[in-house]
C-alpha cells in the first residue's frame, strides 16, 4: 500500500531543504497539511503533483 502522508522531516529530505522551510511554506499557506494528533502531515498526491511538474 502507497504512503497517503508524509512528515514535514520527510518531506524536507525528498525536496532537498530544510524542514525548516517546510514549516514556513506549510504555515504560509504554499503546502497543504492534514494534522495526526498534535504532528503536520504533507498528502503524497501534492508531493506526486510537485514532483510530476517540469523544473523552471
């Protein structure tokens, strides 16, 4: 079975930044999060999306 969230730790690693970032970005409004108890979970389907885009 497929991954359906991601922690921002995670995610910082699979981007190649901070989670630090990832934390601003996400209380930025710029990355959705679903919340798990008292922890911030990234969906996969937007890491998918982000990932499936063309680099500028």
């Amino acid at each position: 079975m497929e991954q359906a969230t991601y922690t921002i730790p995670e995610t910082a690693k699979i981007f190649s930044v901070t989670p630090a970032l990832i934390y601003k970005m996400a209380k930025d409004g710029k990355i959705p999060t679903v919340n798990m108890n008292r922890r911030k979970a990234v969906p996969a389907w937007w890491i998918r999306q982000k990932l499936a885009e063309p680099k500028r």
